[in-house]
C-alpha cells in the first residue's frame, strides 16, 4: 500500500518557520477556518460564544478567533484544530447560518515581533496598501498582496497574520521573506 | 486613487476592479412584451457625460462587495461611494 505522509501548504513535513532579526515569520499549519454566512433577514449568530466583530474588526475569544469578510459574512479560526472537522462544528453551533470548510483552501503565516510595535509597522507598510498607523490590534482586513488577495489580521502589538490562498503559499512566503530580509538590512 | 468604502474607510482603487454605469443595476424584465426594445436600450445605449457619473466597482481584494462610486471623469474626483446593495433596495422602496 502507498505510503502516504501529510504535508504543509509549502510542501514540507513540518511548518516552516525563519527569523528576520526582530522578525520571526511561520507557517501555521494547524489553524482550522470556516467561513461563516448569515443568511437574509436571519439574526447575527453567536457561534459557540463567540462574537463575531464588525467591518474590518477581528475578535478572540473561548480559544477560537473571528473576523470580519463581508457584509454577513464572517472566517471563524481555531487555532491547533486543522485536523478536526471545525467546520461541522461550527455548523452545529450556527444551524441557521451556511458554514463552509476553508482550512485546506488557505495558507496562515503568522509574523511576530521580538521589538514591539515598529517592526511589525515598517512590514505592514512594505507589504499592502492599508494605513498601517490606523490598522491596531484587532483589525483584518482582505487587501492584495503582489496581486495575490490575502487577509491581513493584527493580532496585537507586535502579532500580524497573512492568510492568503494555499496554492500561493510559495509565492506569499516569498513576498513576506523578501519585505522582512530588507527590513533586517536596512 | 483612493475609494471612500462605506464600510471599510478608504481603500485603494487597485483593490476594485471597474463594471460601469450604475444604470446596469436595473435590469428590465426579460419576460416583458417590449423586452426586445428595453434590452436593445440597456445593453448598448449609454450616456458617457463628461463630469459626474454613477458607476459600479466591485471591491474584489476587499470584501468583496459592490459600490456605487459618484466620481467626476473630467478631473477622477472621487465624490461618494455607496453599497450597491442599499442603491438598489431603495429603488425597490426598500423591500427586501
């Protein structure tokens, strides 16, 4: 029988993962989305206590994390939860809204910073076209990406997330190394 | 270029990509007797003004939604932006 061994987005046995000084770029493989819509004239759902935020806005809470996509529409993210069907749980939890598995579509680099702040700031401005100054912790946003469409969530402070799609991983780590290298040299 | 999104602030006319006139958002009934005629009038007969024009962009790297941008084509100001959405609800008197 073939021996089959799962691998990450960028193709590897285990996450990839590198330092840029203050900059520590990784390959989240263990993050599991669904996404989340309500459908017309229906209630806001409060899917496992959590609630959803608003235009632009991410939210944590009860282990798992929300953000906004769309008018009604929302990506529900629990962390370390890839392997499970979450979004049959997320389903149970919101019956009335339609929930769709999005964990192998999507690829999460999540940026952390050992300097606080600047860092993560002087990348987000390399990186899209958003006013890094007004995109504080708990902001997302879908911007493009060296014309790819990626989420971009500030975490917090010194915490960034890049989701973009899975088959782009390559190409979204190439374009998140390049910004973080230069930053190093500069 | 930037676009007032209604919801998300302004954003980067990259992030939009461009359909045209507002006007295609009502669409004549297809099933009508003079459908021949309204449709001869909605696909190919459009005013192209030299100044302030409704048109639709769809916020394709963003949330994907459609505005309705007022913008001047003589000098690209751009002069409001609403949802699509809510243009089209309020022509229909706001029934859902």
């Amino acid at each position: 029988m073939t021996d089959l061994a799962p691998m990450t987005a960028l193709g590897g046995s285990l996450a990839r993962a590198q330092s840029f000084g203050a900059l520590a770029i990784a390959e989240n493989a263990d993050l599991a989305l669904a996404s989340l819509a309500q459908r017309r004239g229906a209630a806001q759902p409060v899917p496992m206590g959590l609630a959803l935020p608003g235009p632009g806005l991410w939210h944590a809470g009860n282990g798992m994390a929300a953000f906004w996509t769309g008018p009604g529409q929302w990506m529900i993210e629990a962390p370390g939860r890839a392997a499970e069907d979450f979004a049959g749980a997320v389903k149970q939890a919101a019956p009335e809204c339609s929930v769709t598995e999005q964990t192998d579509a999507f690829v999460a680099f999540e940026i952390a910073s050992s300097a606080g702040a600047a860092p993560i700031l002087s990348l987000l401005a390399k990186l899209v076209n958003i006013d890094a100054a007004g995109f504080g912790p708990g902001s997302a946003t879908r911007t493009g990406l060296e014309h790819m469409s990626v989420f971009v969530i500030r975490r917090a402070e010194d915490r960034l997330a890049v989701i973009g799609m899975r088959s782009a991983a390559g190409s979204i780590w190439h374009a998140l190394e390049s910004a973080a290298a230069r930053l190093q040299g500069e | 270029m930037l676009i007032p999104h209604p919801l998300l602030g302004l954003r980067d006319a990259q992030e939009f990509t461009y359909l045209g006139d507002a006007s295609l958002i009502h669409r004549p009934d297809g099933m009508a007797e003079n459908a021949a005629e309204t449709f001869f009038d909605y696909v190919y007969l459009r005013d192209n003004p030299a100044g302030v024009h409704r048109e639709l962009w769809f916020h394709e790297q963003g949330d994907r939604s459609w505005l309705v941008v007022t913008r001047d084509t003589t000098t690209h100001e751009i002069l409001g932006a609403e949802l699509a959405r809510d243009v089209a609800l309020a022509a229909k008197g706001g029934a859902q």
